[in-house]
C-alpha cells in the first residue's frame, strides 16, 4: 500500500534531518553523531526486513532512502536560509552549538 511506502519516506525524513543536525551541532565529534547514524542504520535493516511482511511495499527501502536524503537537504536549507541572524546569534552567545529547528 502506497500508506506504508509514504511511511517508510517520512521515517528517513526524520532521521536525516536529527543525522545532520547531529553532524552541525558541534564541531567535534561524539557519541550524538555516533548515535544517529546508528539509528539511520538500525532502520534500514529493519525497514529491509520487514518491507515484505508488515509494510506490504517492495519500495520501502528506496523510499527510505529518499526520505533521507530529503530530511538531510531540509536541514541544510534551513541552516543556510538564516545564517546571517543564525551565525550572529551564536557569536553573541559565545556558543558554537548548532540548535535542532533554526528558525528559534
């Protein structure tokens, strides 16, 4: 059904949109980065083996991966959209932390 393959696409949207926050957040690396790519690869074992039993999409995985793919590019317009108030706000704040929604 074309409910589960919509599924599976908003699951990666999601997921790569915390995996790219996760990425931008700190300029150093550690287990939040660690955490999140885990969790994208967690969910495409899980939505392969599935696919055929529960979801009744022979796409899912695609569409996961699109969804990815989606939810990576969101973030990343989003971050370049405000980055002038964005990079002076953390200037201010003496921060270098990346916030999850930008537009705060």
């Amino acid at each position: 059904m074309v409910v589960f393959c919509i599924a599976a696409g908003l699951l990666g949207v999601i997921l790569g949109y915390v995996f790219h926050w996760a990425i931008r957040r700190d300029p150093k690396p550690d287990a939040a980065e660690l955490a999140a790519l885990v969790a994208i690869l967690v969910a495409g074992v899980v939505i392969t083996f599935i696919k055929d039993q529960f979801l009744q999409c022979p796409a899912a995985f695609a569409w996961y991966v699109i969804g990815l793919f989606i939810g990576f590019v969101i973030f990343l317009l989003f971050f370049f959209m405000k980055w002038e108030t964005f990079s002076q706000q953390l200037k201010k704040e003496g921060q270098m932390k990346v916030p999850f929604f930008p537009f705060k």
